[in-house]
C-alpha cells in the first residue's frame, strides 16, 4: 500500500468558536466545568481501575473495580485522604506505612506535575496486592494542577 503523504500546508488548526468552549469560572475544584467534576463522571463509570484525587490528596471519584482492587466499597472510599484509606505495605521490609509513602504516583503528580508510575503493594482484607500504578495531573482552565487521575492493574496477589 502506498505510504499518504501530507505537505505541512495541508494541516490546519481548526478553531472553536466561542461558544464551544466553557469560559464560565469555577468557584470549587468539584464544579460541573472542573476537570474534577468531568474526570470525576468518567471514572465512576469505568470498568476499568481508576481514581481521581483532588489538589489535597482525597479521593473525588473511584471506579468499583478500583475499589475491589483496594478491598473496600466506593462509598468508603470518596472523600478520604488516600493514605487514610488504602493501607501501603513497604516491599523489602513489609511493614506497613512506607516512608515513601507520600511520594507514590497519584499524590506525586501533584507537586512534580509529570506523569508517575510506580509499584504499590497493599493490604487489604483479602490479603496482599501489588498493583502496577500510572498518574497524571489534572489541571484547571487557569493551567494550576487541581488534581491527579490514575490507572491501577493488579499484577499480583501479595
């Protein structure tokens, strides 16, 4: 098959007009406009495993498959400090509460604004669980980072 090639004329920007875009300003991080909010519907839908975190580290929204990875309910889940509610297990010495437990990928993103990806092990009641994790920041129309999204997969029981 004979390989499209485009002169870089041919490319243009497509402009929306104003009207597409919402330009009305939030008053909170969880207004129907903020990428929490939009991000936040997402991910409560998904089958897949997911979360979203506000600018402070608390649980926005949380897909049921998440919750099942963390061994606990939705409900019990929003609105608490991430290392509140999952409980972090350090991989050489399996003790819980790692020290570098703030510097896991979803709160990470938060202050070093890049993507982060990481291993996590956790307790849960149905035992140990090492999870693979990527985060990105979410940011606002002001470009200010308000929040994280991850994506969690189970890699293996303890």
């Amino acid at each position: 098959m004979p390989e499209l090639v485009l002169p870089l004329a041919a490319l243009r920007r497509v402009e929306l007009p104003v009207s597409a875009v919402d330009r009305t300003p939030s008053r909170s991080n969880a207004t129907a406009s903020s990428p929490l909010s939009r991000w936040g519907s997402t991910v409560a839908a998904a089958r897949d495993a997911c979360l979203v975190l506000d600018a402070g580290g608390r649980v926005v929204s949380v897909s049921p498959a998440c919750a099942e990875l963390f061994g606990q309910s939705v409900d019990a889940l929003i609105g608490r400090d991430l290392l509140d509610a999952v409980a972090l297990v350090d991989f050489e010495t399996g003790e819980a509460a790692p020290e570098y437990a703030a510097r896991i990928p979803p709160l990470l993103v938060l202050t070093v604004v890049t993507l982060g990806r990481s291993l996590l092990r956790l307790e849960r009641p149905a035992g140990r669980v090492t999870l693979d994790i990527i985060s990105a920041p979410l940011r606002g129309n002001d470009g200010q980072v308000v929040g994280s999204i991850s994506f969690l997969a189970e890699i293996s029981p303890g």
